[in-house]
C-alpha cells in the first residue's frame, strides 16, 4: 500500500497543473525520487528503516535547505499527499493521523 501511496503522489505531482512549481524541484525522472520517499516513509511509519539504511539520517530540512520551500510549495505537496491518500482505501481516522503528521512535516520543511 506504502509503494502504491508514493506512485500515486508523483503521478498526481507530475499531472496536476497546480503542482508545477514543486514539480519544477525535481528531476525530470521521478524514479529516484519515489524510491527515497518510500524508503523514508517505511521507516517513519515504523517499518524497516530503509533511508537510514541507505543514506544515513534524513536530515529533511538539510536535505531541502536549496530548495525554495514557501507556503505554496508546501501547500501543492500536501495536495498531491491528501488527493493520493484519498484514493486508498484506509480508515479514516489513520487517514486523518496520517495528514495531519504530513502537513506538520511538511510545514516544518518551509524555507521562504
């Protein structure tokens, strides 16, 4: 469900017109990018720490620090975060927990 979640957000990222400043961030292969967010996540959501394995401590804000993230950075990564969790069939409250972290997470990456 985890890797499906992921596909869907850089789907949704690359195909949404209101996304085009954080797709802009990326390269134009996704590939590298949905591998680490799903390695992140399987950790953070408490499974094997794959990221950490891999790449040490993800230092988010270092990671992100050249990137300019401003309120609409944030705000397009939690549209495409809420609109592929939507699309999963989980509890609703799990969803609820689970947007409410990103949106905290995401927040705390702001920059600008």
């Amino acid at each position: 469900m985890l890797r499906k979640l992921v596909n869907r957000f850089y789907e949704l990222m690359d195909q949404l017109p209101e996304t085009v400043t954080i797709r802009q961030l990326h390269a134009p292969d996704l590939a590298e990018a949905e591998d680490k967010l799903f390695m992140f996540l399987s950790g953070w959501l408490g499974g094997p720490a794959l990221y950490i394995e891999k790449y040490g401590h993800p230092r988010l804000r270092q990671r992100h620090i050249h990137f300019a993230i401003g309120e609409a950075e944030r705000d397009q990564w939690m549209l495409c975060m809420t609109r592929a969790l939507d699309e999963l069939e989980i509890d609703y409250a799990l969803k609820m927990n689970l947007l409410d972290a990103f949106y905290k997470t995401a927040d705390f990456m702001r920059n600008r």
